[in-house]
C-alpha cells in the first residue's frame, strides 16, 4: 500500500523589482524531513521536499506543481 505523500516547500521571498528570487535554500524543509526521520514518520508517510525550479513557478505553476504531485499535506 501506498505511502500518503507529505509535500514540504520553502516559499520564495519576494524582492522588490521584478528580479527573480535567488539563493532561497529550502533549510526549514530539511530540518522538518530530518526530525519526521529521526522520529520514525516515514514508515508511514512519503515526505518530499518540493526544490527548485519549484520556487521560481510564479504562484500559478506553484500551485499546479503541488497539485500535480497530489499530496495529503502540504507543509
């Protein structure tokens, strides 16, 4: 039986202008997968991180992205 996915991302931090965001490390992300790993939680769930380009989508392909993968949780 399938894993339910657990999806965690780093939203990019806008600049002002209309340069594209650059240098936004998904850190938070990876400590959450590390501390569900050390706690046993991916013998239940699937837990991916959502990495670049995923923070270079704009908010519509963002959203698409998530919603391709259909997770169970979005974190």
């Amino acid at each position: 039986m399938a894993r339910p996915l657990a999806l965690l991302l780093q939203l990019p931090i806008p600049l002002p202008g209309i340069q594209p965001v650059r240098g936004n490390v998904p850190l938070a992300a990876g400590y959450l997968k590390l501390f569900a790993r050390r706690r046993g939680l991916e013998q239940a769930w699937q837990i991916d991180i959502l990495l670049p380009p995923g923070q270079y989508l704009g908010d519509r392909g963002l959203v698409e992205e998530i919603l391709g993968r259909r997770p169970a949780l979005v974190g």
